[in-house]
C-alpha cells in the first residue's frame, strides 16, 4: 500500500538535497526529505569549497564562517621534489561535510520542509511510488539527490569517463609548524597512480583526500598505512607534511566506482535529478560540491517556473558537460604519469598566473550560479 504525497519528495539530504528542500519550502511548496543517515557523520570528500558554492550558502543563509570554516586563497603543488604555488584567485572555504550538511538540513526543517532521517529510499517503481524503508508514498514531484547511491529502478544512465579510481579520506593532527605552512592553502600532491588532496579544516584538522590506481593498493597489500607510506616515498612534500601527525579516524573513509565525467544526458525519467546523480566532476577541481547546489538552485528555479524536469536537466547538462570534461580531460593526462606531473609543476613556477586560468575552466563558474537564482 502507498500513500499520495501531494508535494515534493527529495530523496538525499547531502548538498543537493538539503538546498533543494530549502529553497522550495520557503518558497511555500510541501516538501518531504528522506535521508538514510540518522546522524551526521563524516562523508568522503575533501572539503573545498569553491565559490560558486559559497554563492549558493550565502543565498540560503548559511554562514560558513560561523560553522569554523577555512580560509583559503592559494594552491601549492608538488610532484616528486618540485614544488610550485599560484593564488587561487578566490577566496575558498574548507568545513567538514558533518557540519555543512547537518546545518543545511537543520535549515530545510526550520523553513518547513519534514525532514525525516534514517529513512531510505530502497526503489521507484514504474507508477511513480517511492519504496521506503518505512513505507511506500507517491509523490506529485520526486527529486533524486542520493549522490553516489543508486536507487532501484532509477539508476544512472552511462558510466563516467573515469571509473576505476579507488578513494579516501581521513583526518590528522599535524604538528604546529606544518599547520602553519598549510594554512592558507590548498596542496595537491601528485604521483605515480594517483594524487592527494591535504588542507586545513576547522583549524585543528587537515584534511587528506586522495585517489589511486587500482594497481597502486593491490601494490601495497590493500593496506591504508602501508599506501600512505608508499605514497609518502613518492610525495616528500606530503611525507614532510604527515611526519608525526596523529590520526583522527579510527580508520579511513573509502570509496571505488565513482563514475568521474558522467554527465547525465536529458531524455525521460519524469524527475529532477541533482548533484551527484546529474553530473561528477573530478575531485582534484574541488567543485563537486558547488555542482550541488548550483543544481539544486535550478532545479527550485525549474520547478517554481513551472516547468518539466526534461527542461531543467538538459540546462544543468548543458552547463556542467564542459567544466566536467575539461576537468576528466586534465585528470588522466596528469593522474598517472611522473614526467607529466613534474612538467606541470614547473609550468606552474614559471607561469603562477596559469593557475587561474585551469581553475576557471574546471569550474562550473558565475554565470551558473546567476542563472540557478531562485529569487
Ligand atoms: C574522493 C572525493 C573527494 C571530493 N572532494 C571534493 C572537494 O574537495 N570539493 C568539492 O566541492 N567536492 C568534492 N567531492 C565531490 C562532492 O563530495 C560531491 O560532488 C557532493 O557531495 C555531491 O553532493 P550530493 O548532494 O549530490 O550528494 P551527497 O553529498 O553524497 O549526498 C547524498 C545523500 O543522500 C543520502 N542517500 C543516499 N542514498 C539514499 C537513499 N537510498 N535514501 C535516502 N537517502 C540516501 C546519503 O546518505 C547522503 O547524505 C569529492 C568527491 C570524492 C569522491
């Protein structure tokens, strides 16, 4: 048995989700959000956050400053023993996902929306109902924000160009005098097989974010530590940085099989699909999360305009296809190859104005965030 919902389901309180429910129920709408973690928790991601995303926050009321976010305006790159640094020419913020998505969520309840945690959507069936972990509903409106989840009867349509990566996150404590040189700056450590992320987050913890080849953890047994130290041989920036640094994780976040340059294509479906589920850019750009929301800002766009979501899809498409294949395009001519990686690196100490311009073609940019506007 199933219920009618005569309002909007949004399936997912990550980014996407959460500002979808935000925007639609201050702008009088019924929202219902289902989001399958009871808590907030820790999510992979390395926690840049951009500023067309920052756009969107501000726009939703959320104060990033005030949750304890980092400041920072320049990106150091390492490959092997050389090393560069450009000004990113933003001002980023980093903040743990725990915090970020528990705010938002928190500001989808209080403009309205029915938050409901530890509820999961396990399928869609052919007539429109949503199978939940704690009932079925048909909604009116049905929006997909599971990020990288996969919902029965709803899967995504295509594979990235990039699958096969292997993910993960953790925090440390590093000692005084690596914070202070980190602080400030995104580092992007490349090598052999893959590369790393490491900032500062909320002041006490730097974040570590990286990706590998398959080939690089089955060469270091499947072990986390036995990869850090292998990867430290390759990267003595991030060695230096991670020496006597103290775990803040009892072990890892990790992740495999995300489809990096997916771009979900128009055609049918009959809902809106947002963040992840529409399109994933490479992490190294750091913009997967302003993707999010921006997203999220046209599909409540979309829907207040009255519109089909066949008609928002193909305008989130047509926006993200280019950042996301520039960024897929840059990731597997630098990911895997040493000289590559080093020839970079000195590009960038010759050129730092450069910087700028590779950070604003992998970014899905102003113009994005001034069309998504909802008001
Ligand atoms: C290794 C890595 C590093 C990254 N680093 C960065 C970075 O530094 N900066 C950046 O901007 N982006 C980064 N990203 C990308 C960014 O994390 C994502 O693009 C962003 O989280 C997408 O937001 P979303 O709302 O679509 O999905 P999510 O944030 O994943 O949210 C989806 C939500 O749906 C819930 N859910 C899933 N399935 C169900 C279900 N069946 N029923 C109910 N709820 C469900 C989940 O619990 C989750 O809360 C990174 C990604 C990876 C993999």
């Amino acid at each position: 048995m199933s219920a009618d919902w005569p309002g909007t389901l949004i399936l997912g309180g990550g980014l996407a989700g959460s500002a979808a429910a935000i925007l639609l129920a201050r702008a009088g709408h019924r929202v219902r959000l289902w989001e399958k973690a009871l808590h907030p928790h820790h999510k992979i991601c390395g926690e840049f956050l951009s500023w067309e995303g920052q756009a969107v926050l501000a726009r939703l009321g959320v104060d990033a400053d005030a949750l304890g976010a980092e400041r920072i305006d320049r990106l150091r790159v390492t490959a092997g023993v050389r090393l560069a640094e450009a000004p990113l020419g933003f001002i980023a913020r980093s903040l743990s996902r725990r915090v970020l998505d528990a705010a938002l969520l928190a500001h989808a309840h209080a403009a309205g929306a029915l938050v409901e945690r530890g509820v999961t959507a396990r399928a869609l069936l052919p007539d429109g109902v949503v199978d939940g972990s704690h009932g079925a509903l048909r909604p009116a409106r049905l929006m997909l924000a599971t990020g990288k989840h996969e919902v029965r009867g709803a899967r995504r349509d295509g594979h990235g160009t990039i699958n096969d990566q292997l993910g993960f996150k953790t925090y440390f404590r590093l000692r005084p005098a690596e914070r202070e040189l980190l602080s400030g700056h995104v580092e992007l450590h490349l090598f052999e097989g893959g590369y790393a992320g490491l900032q500062m987050v909320e002041r006490e913890a730097a974040n570590l974010c990286f990706l590998v080849s398959p080939a690089r953890w089955q060469a270091a047994g499947g072990d986390f530590a036995a990869l850090l130290a292998a990867m430290g041989r390759d990267a003595p920036h991030l060695a230096r940085r991670l020496e006597g640094a103290l775990p803040l994780l009892d072990r890892p976040i990790a992740i495999s099989g995300v489809p990096y340059g997916f771009v979900h294509q128009a055609a049918g479906g009959g809902f809106w699909r947002l963040g992840d589920q529409a399109a994933v850019i490479p992490s190294f750009t750091g913009d997967g999360m302003s993707l999010a929301l921006v997203s999220a800002q046209m599909a409540a766009k979309s829907v207040l305009a009255g519109e089909r979501p066949g008609d928002f899809q193909a305008r989130l498409a047509a926006m993200a296809r280019g950042p996301v294949r520039r960024a897929a395009f840059a990731q597997r001519m630098l990911g895997l190859v040493p000289a590559r990686q080093q020839a970079l690196v000195r590009a960038l100490g010759l050129a730092p104005w450069a910087a700028r311009l590779g950070v604003r073609a992998t970014r899905v940019g102003a113009r994005a965030t001034r069309v998504g506007r909802a008001d």
